[in-house]
C-alpha cells in the first residue's frame, strides 16, 4: 500500500533469519516423554496446558480463554490481535479436561490460572516445561510453548499433505479408469 502511495520511506525492510538461527523442533516421541513426565511428578496443570496447546493448536496468550464452558461445548471462540477464530476442541483432550476441571472444582471460566487466580503466562509455563525437559530427557531449548505450537502445525500440515496426497492419487486412478473404458485408444 505504502508504494502505491508513493510513501516507501514509511516501509519497514523485510526481516532476515539468519539460516543457522532455526528454531529447534519438538518431536512426537519427545512431547510424549514430556506428558509422561508431567504424568510422573504430579504436574497435573501443566501436563493439561502442553496437551491443550499441542492437541488444539492454542496460544498461550489464548489460554485464558479455554473455559469450562468451552470444554463441555467441545469448541471455543478464541479472540486474537488477528480477530476471532474457532478451534475444535479433540473429544478425548475435553473428556481429560472435564476431569480436570471437575478434580479442581472449576465450574465455569478459566481452567488454566495460577493460585492467585491469573491467568498463567509464558514465562510460568516455560519453566515448568524446562523443568519436565531434564526428567523427559528432551533438550531444554524444545521446552517452550512456540515448540508445542510448532508440533500441532507440522502434524496438521503433514496430515493434511498426505490427504491431499490421496486426493490427487485417487483422481489420477480415476482418470486412468476413464480412459481404459471411454478413451480414443481404448478397445
């Protein structure tokens, strides 16, 4: 827009990543041994926000807004800085969070709050993540919510590659049917 305009002096450069500056990725194997471990000590909070972020695709600035209303409903409304979006809370992630819920004796709001009563935040879950790193022998730079977020955007995005994967073979197949019983060559 600003160059449209003739205001490029107004446009800030494209941001750079330097190529060895690339982010560690979580594996499946390693966010398992990480709910195992939580599962182990007790770490019952946290156990449920890594599953809620890596299940459903949550932010943690949105964590607030898994309530227990959204739970029974099995989707929440998520308002963000982009707008609202829906995400679809799993069957068996609500289930385990109805038992949460009910175990902390939290009818309606927020399921995810510190002692006080706030919501908790980045720094509270990334340390606990890191402290559930060592006992999960995951490496401690994987123990933060961006890696969680960026293992349900991988599984999504493969799960979706490889459907559409299938699409496109099956229609291939079907071309391929077509022209044996009703193509120019066919006998």
């Amino acid at each position: 827009f600003l160059e449209h305009i003739g205001r490029r002096e107004l446009q800030i450069p494209p941001v750079s990543i330097p190529k060895g500056d690339a982010r560690p990725e979580l594996t499946r194997a390693e966010y398992l041994r990480l709910l195992h471990a939580a599962k182990q000590s007790g770490k019952e909070r946290i156990y449920f926000i890594m599953k809620t972020i890596c299940c459903a695709g949550v932010r943690v600035q949105e964590l607030s807004q898994v309530t227990a209303e959204a739970v029974r409903q099995g989707y929440a409304i998520l308002k963000g800085q982009c707008g609202d979006r829906k995400i679809d809370l799993p069957p068996v992630l609500c289930s385990e969070l109805e038992n949460f819920a009910l175990r902390k004796g939290i009818t309606s709001g927020p399921l995810f709050l510190t002692r006080g009563g706030t919501p908790v935040n980045r720094v509270n879950i990334s340390s606990s993540i890191k402290k559930l790193c060592r006992d999960a022998r995951v490496p401690e730079e994987k123990g933060n919510p961006r890696c969680l977020l960026k293992l349900y955007q991988n599984t999504y995005e493969n799960i979706q590659n490889g459907i559409a994967d299938l699409v496109r073979r099956e229609y291939l197949s079907l071309l391929e049917q077509e022209q044996t019983t009703a193509g120019w060559d066919a006998q």
